[in-house]
C-alpha cells in the first residue's frame, strides 16, 4: 500500500445528544480514489465536513501526508492542499467561472492581476485533465454537469492535492456521471487522491480503488473493491441482508383506469414541457416512464394529478374525464380514487412544522372518519396515525414529533402511508426513493408491488433507472416532453440510456 | 434665455435635492449587496444629522460635525449588524426600531442639551459646508448655455455634494474592481460559497454595514450642514425610504442609482418650482397635490416602469453553518 495521504485516528464528534461519528479510523491511500459508503445520517458528511475544517472533531487526530496536522477552518484544509466539491454546490450563481474560481484566492487587492492569472491557470488545468469549461461563461447558464466542473476546477486552483467529493453524482445525468468518472480517473493517474461519497453501490463498484463503508456513525468495515461485492457492502451497509432486486410475479393488466391522450403542458415561462403526449395505465401493472430530470415528467405528474394546468388534451380517469385544461381540483381527483405521492415531499407532499399525525390525514381530513361535527376528531386522528405508524414502520413510532425530525426515508413512509391507506384505484408516484436509504427503498419498492398485485394501476416516474427497470411491468421513455418510446422491463440498461439521450429519434430520421 | 436660465435653476435645486438620497441610497447599496437589508437607512441619516449638527454647534467646526455625524451613524450600523449578522435577528425588525429610536431620542437629546424645541442652535457659516466656486466660475458666468451650465450647475455646491457623485464611480469600481467587492457581491448571492472559501462571512458583512454608516453619515451631514443650518427634528422626511427605493429601482447598481436619485430629486424640484403656478389647461393645483407628486410618480414607478428586480438572493437571511 503506498504512504497515507489522509489518516484519521479516533475521530468523534456529537451534536447534542447525537453522536454523529463514533471513534471513525481511516486511512486513505495516496494516489487511490477511496469511497465512502453509508445510508442517508450515517455520518460520512460530517466526518468529511471535519476533515474541511467546516466542523471539529470533538477529539481525534488528522494526519496529512504523514504530519499531525490541525484543521479548524477551510482555510486550513487549503494550505495543506485539500479540496472539497460539496453535494449543493458552493458557487455564486450570477458570477462567470472565473469570479467563482478566484473567489477567496484572489492573492491581492486588485482583480486585474488575479483574473488574468486564473484565466492562463484555468487553460493548463484545462489541458492537463480535460476540463473544459468557458471562463466567461455565468455559472446559471451553465447545466449542472458543467457546474460541478467549476468546482473540481475551484480546488485544483487551490492547489488540492486531495479531492472530496461529496454525492457528486446526484445531479448528473448517466452520461454526465460517466463524464465525471473519467476526469476524476485522470486525476487519479497524475496522482491525486479522491476521496468519494455516496450510497450508490454501482459508483463505488466502477471507480474506486477501496472502499470504507459507514454505519450510524462508525467505520464497519474498509475493503478492497476489487474484492468485495455489491450484496457484502449492502448488508454492511444496512447491517442486515438486502434484496437489492425486487422479486415480483407476472403482470395481470386489466381495464383501463387511467387514459392520456394528447396531453400538452407549459410551464410559467410557456416552455412547452410535456408535448402531445399519449398512454394508458391499466389496472393490475406499473407504468414506468423513465427520463433525465427535466424532460417534463414532473409537469406531466403535476397536470394529471390537477396541480397544473395543461393547455390541451384529455386525462381519462375511469373513462370519465378530468378536467386537465380547466379546474381539476386535486381533492375531486382524490375522492375519485387517484392518489398522489409528490416528487418533491417537503414542498409539495408534506407540511414539515406539522405533527406527524396531522400529516398522515393532510388532503383526506375532511373525510367523515376524521371529524367530529365541524371538527376534528382528534383521537381518531391519533389511532389512524398509529395504525399507520406500525404497518409502515415509520420511525421514531411517535405521531406526536414534527415531521422535519423524521429522516427522509420515513417522511417519504408517511406520505405513502397516507396515499395508499386510502385505497386509491390509481397510484401517481414521483421519485419514491429519493433521498431515501436502502432499507426503506426496500420497502417503498415492496409496497408499490403489493398494490399492482391488488390490482391498482401505478404511474411510476423516477429518474433511477434501476428502480424503473426493476419495478416497471411497461417502460415509457421520455425526452424533450415527448414519449420516445415504449419497452418491456427485460429491455437493456443501455437500450433506455440511449432513448433517454434522445438518440432513436435522430436514427429513425436517417 | 429665460428657458435656459429657468431649466439650470430646476436642474440645480435637482442636485441640491438629490444628494442625500444618492449618499443613503449608495448607503444601502453597500448593505444589501452583502445581504444585510437596512430599511434604517433614514433613521442613521437623521441620527447623523443631529449628530452633525450638535458637534458642529458645540465645537463650532463643520469637519468635527461630519466626523461625529459618520461615528454615530457607523455605531447605529454596527448595532444593526449586530443584531441582524451576530444574532440572525429580523433584519426588517432591527431596521424599524433603528428608525423609531432615531426619531425619538434626536429630539430628546436636543431638548434636553440645546433647549431649543429639540432643534441645534444655529449654524454660523465657518460651522457648514459652504459652496464652492469651481476656478474660473465667475469669468464664465455670461458665456450662453455652456457657461451658464458651469457656473450655475456644475459651480457652487458643497464639498459633499461633490463628494457624493464621486462616490458613484469609486463604489463602481470597488464593486467589480476590487477583491473587496467580489466578496461582497458574493456574500449578498451565496454566503455558503463564501465561507467554503475560507472567507469570514460576519467580518464580510459587518465591513459592509461600516460602509452604510460612513455613507448615511454623510448623507445626514449634507442636509444639516450643507443644505440647512442646523438640525431640525424629523428633517430626513422619509429620504431615507425613497433612497431604498431608488436603490430597488436601479437594481443595486451604482450608476443607475444615481440616475434613480437624480430622478426622484428631479420630480421633488419640479414639484417646489411647480407651487402656486397655475399651469396650463389644469389651472391652478393645489399645493398638497404638488408636494404628494414625487411619491405618486414613485409608487407608479416602482410599481410598473422598472420589470423585475432580482435583489441579491441572500438579502434578508441570516446566514446559518448547515449541518
């Protein structure tokens, strides 16, 4: 093994009476990219935060290159040449790149000089690792593939000789991750060291060299990835064996239950977002529609559940319409039978300063089994919650605690709780594991099944593709608002990528 | 050449009136850029004035009044930052109460040393800022329109009147100039990038508001040591919220704020020039009508005339370490 270029010795560190890493040792090779997996609190972000300087360790020791080294700011993290692309990123929005890249590392008053510095440094950072990016360019204009650029590009500016990623892929398209992959391996080969964040099983398989996996604060275990497996870092992971395929039987489609027909939505700029669009969901099966984020999966969810308003076509809800381009009011649709599990659950699905049991009724609080005459019945409420709490393992098991203290993996079991308690023919779904750990995708996967298997019909969209492959009985693709095309859920990871990129279309024409 | 002559003089009571609100508006240029909103700007203008005038008053000394005009409105600013940058406090809030103790305790404080109704006694000239005669002034003055432009309008004013214009350029180019700058335009947009850049965003942003004193400062001098003689209570009239105002409508920008002040001071010379002559078709207005002009035409402004203003997007919140 070549010389440490990180180590950390008894690492701890509390915030109250929450114990956010427990005595964590590390030893990060240098040269090596070396992943950092855990679920969603586990604590690799704080342990990194540490080693940036954003936190201290309540005790413990840093070594850098070998040297006890004390990092009490991210000034101090700089001088010894460490860097860190954070998972939202760290850079002013309506400044150009290289605003950005000089910001804090101007050298002197002026800017003159310091700009045409970074512009000539930027050119040989540039060449050496293929990171292209317009200096002039201002960073909202830029998508965010580019814009993780400038950060990478940010730390190297710096002098970083190690380089943090935290959940770099999360807002990338597979194309763009792939992109990432490649520069952080020619960071790798002129002798950086990378350190990477995630819980994504799969980046840790194709690029790290070792890999330490975290759990509820501490170091479990640290492998090297060519001799571990996917299944050995789950279970260390989630500390009990994962079924990471979801086992189901055959569809059994019905009747139609949901019918689009030609849907076309704008959205407040009149972009049109979702474009002459057609499908149907049947009973019995799950509908997956499959797309990078932003190719109007979100305004299609958003038009057939009556939140927006689209600007022609038909929705068909047990053959009866819904008034899409006019007044489709969301609690008419609920009490028809069509529920909906927003995309986004703290803005949309969930009143996070609520209570969890006010919560687990929002939208379906006016039905008669929650009221008293003109108000709440709130012990009904309270059973409902409970009933609720331990059919869906919601944890902690107290309906009376403020959502906003619940992880995102219960959150996200409160508002499917709520939805599919209330037995809806029709189930919308937007990105049910998002920001969600491994357990709990284990059983929000395994309650979507059990609801096909009742015989509801499922709308599905999620930009992961794995849980669209492995859950989906159809597979509709989406690109540039319009359905590219339709596969079975045998077809290849590959096949999709390429109708998610929007490429059959351009084939078809030749 | 009664049309030129009338023009120069509604053109140069525009500068008169302008000043103030170009030294406030500026003021909370420096603060809002940062992301610290001071809707007390008024309140440390007519602080600074009373200031002002009572060092001028007691020390007979128009540079003694400026000093302790800008050290008390910097006090008043450092307060504010204290309570919106140190204590995450409701910058709106401590921006009201900035206002409201300013308003009080000026007119105390003059009761209580002066005795003169909560005035300052009466300036002598040697304790004002009087104008200057730019070289060459008097000489020029018969030369038609460009002579009359550089003896009647440009000549004339006091020092900070000239100080105040001057400020436009310099805060241009300390805003995208200077590494000063960048950081403060970077700490109004985003703190969080500020602070993983090693850069300390309290000290940043207390920088700031001591710029806002220094500026209110002024801006309070100007109107009791240039423009009258002596404090008066309530004196700054709400300049200081049309200075905001001009600020939102120049979108934060230096140069535009001055064209937005000059415009707001524009329409209050109109207004006094206006009073009591009848004009045509309408006939004669009445006075109220006149002096409420300005702030209607603001109102219809803001409201219309400007599209939309994106103010910097840290404005307004405290910035909190995430976990």
């Amino acid at each position: 093994m070549a010389e440490a270029a990180i180590e950390l010795i008894g690492i701890n560190k509390s915030f109250g009476a929450v114990r956010a890493n427990r005595d964590i040792a590390l030893e990060v090779p240098r040269g090596t990219i070396h992943g950092i997996i855990g679920e969603n609190g586990a604590g690799k972000s704080t342990l990194m935060s540490i080693l940036y300087g954003f936190y201290q360790a309540d005790s413990g020791e840093i070594r850098v290159n070998g040297k006890p080294t004390a990092i009490k700011t991210p000034n101090d993290a700089i001088a010894v040449g460490i860097g860190m692309v954070h998972q939202h990123f760290m850079l002013v929005e309506n400044f150009t790149v290289l605003e950005n890249v000089i910001l804090g590392a101007e050298g002197e008053p002026l800017l003159k000089k310091s700009i045409a510095k970074a512009r000539s440094e930027l050119q040989r950072l540039e060449r050496e690792y293929g990171l292209e990016v317009d200096p002039d360019a201002i960073i909202e204009e830029l998508p965010v593939g580019l814009q993780q650029r400038v950060e990478i590009l940010k730390a190297l500016y710096r002098g970083a000789e190690i380089l943090i990623l935290d959940e770099p892929t999360g807002v990338l398209t597979p194309a763009e991750a792939d992109h990432l992959f490649r520069i952080l391996q020619q960071l790798k080969d002129q002798g950086k060291t990378v350190v990477l964040i995630t819980h994504k099983l799969r980046e840790i398989m194709a690029i790290t060299d070792n890999v330490s996996v975290m759990r509820q604060g501490t170091m479990v275990a640290t492998r090297k990835t060519s001799e571990t497996t996917v299944e050995e870092l789950a279970e260390l992971m989630v500390g009990r064996r994962v079924l990471l395929r979801v086992e189901k039987g055959d569809a059994n489609p019905g009747d139609v239950k949901l019918l689009v027909k030609n849907l076309t939505v704008k959205d407040s700029r009149g972009v049109t977002m979702v474009d002459d669009v057609s499908f149907d969901v049947r009973a019995g099966e799950i509908v997956g529609i499959a797309g990078v984020a932003g190719n109007g999966q979100s305004e299609l969810l958003e038009a057939i559940s009556g939140i927006r308003k689209a600007v022609s076509g038909t929705v068909l809800l047990d053959n009866k319409a819904i008034d899409v381009t006019g007044n489709a009011d969301p609690a008419e649709l609920r009490d028809r039978g069509l529920a909906h599990v927003p995309e986004d659950r703290h803005h949309v699905g969930l009143v996070l300063s609520f209570e969890e049991n006010e919560n687990s009724i929002l939208g379906y609080h006016d039905k008669p089994q929650y009221l008293k005459g003109p108000f709440l019945n709130l012990d009904a409420i309270q059973k409902d919650a409970q009933d609720k709490i331990a059919k869906y393992d919601i944890r902690p098991a107290n309906p009376r605690l403020k959502t906003a203290n619940f992880s995102g993996g219960n959150q996200q079991k409160i508002v499917l709780a709520r939805e599919i308690e209330q037995d809806p023919g029709v189930l919308i779904v937007g990105q049910p594991t998002r920001g969600v750990d491994v357990g709990a995708i284990e059983f929000i996967h395994k309650r979507l099944i059990a609801m096909r298997d009742q015989g509801k019909a499922v709308l599905l969209v999620s930009v992961e593709l794995d849980e669209i492959r492995s859950l989906s009985d159809r597979i509709l693709v989406m690109f540039a608002g319009r359905i590219v095309g339709e596969r079975g859920p045998e077809a290849s990871e590959g096949e999709i990528g390429l109708l998610m990129a929007g490429v059959e279309r351009k084939e078809a024409a030749e | 050449m009664e049309f030129v002559d009338a023009l120069i003089n509604i053109l140069n009571s525009t500068i008169r009136v302008s000043v103030p609100l170009l030294l406030a508006c500026l003021a909370g240029l420096y603060s809002e850029r940062s992301g610290v909103f001071d809707i007390g700007l008024e309140g440390k203008m007519l602080a600074g004035a009373f200031a002002g005038a009572a060092a001028a008053a007691v020390f007979a000394s128009a540079w003694i009044g400026l000093l302790v005009a800008m050290l008390v409105s910097v006090g008043m600013a450092l307060v504010h930052g204290f309570a919106s940058i140190t204590h995450r406090g409701n910058q709106i809030v401590s921006g009201v109460a900035i206002n409201f103790i300013a308003a009080g305790s000026t007119i105390i404080l003059g009761q209580a040393w002066f005795q003169q109704g909560g005035r300052t006694p009466s300036l002598p000239p040697e304790a004002r800022f009087g104008a200057i005669n730019l070289p060459g002034a008097d000489a020029l003055r018969d030369v038609p329109v460009i002579g009359q432009i550089y003896s009647g309008l440009l000549s004339g004013h006091s020092l900070l009147t000239y100080v105040a214009f001057l400020a436009v350029p310099f805060t241009w180019w300390v805003l995208f100039r200077t590494r000063f700058g960048l950081r403060l335009r970077a700490v109004g947009e985003n703190p969080a990038a500020v602070d993983t850049a090693g850069i300390s965003v309290a000290w940043l942003r207390y920088r700031a508001v001591i710029c806002t004193g220094i500026l209110t400062g002024m801006a309070g001098s100007y109107m009791a040591l240039a423009q009258n003689a002596g404090f008066v209570k309530d004196m700054t009239a709400g300049r200081g919220y049309i200075a905001l105002a001009a600020l939102i409508f120049a979108k934060w920008r230096p140069v535009p704020a001055m064209f937005a002040c000059l415009l707001f001071g524009f329409l209050d010379a109109l207004a006094i020039r206006l009073q009591g002559t009848p004009l045509p078709v309408i006939g004669k207005v009445p006075v109220q009508f006149m002096q409420a002009l300005p702030y209607v035409l603001t109102v219809i402004l803001l409201a219309g005339f400007i599209g939309k203003a994106i103010p910097p997007r840290a404005g307004g919140v405290p910035y909190v370490k995430e976990r």
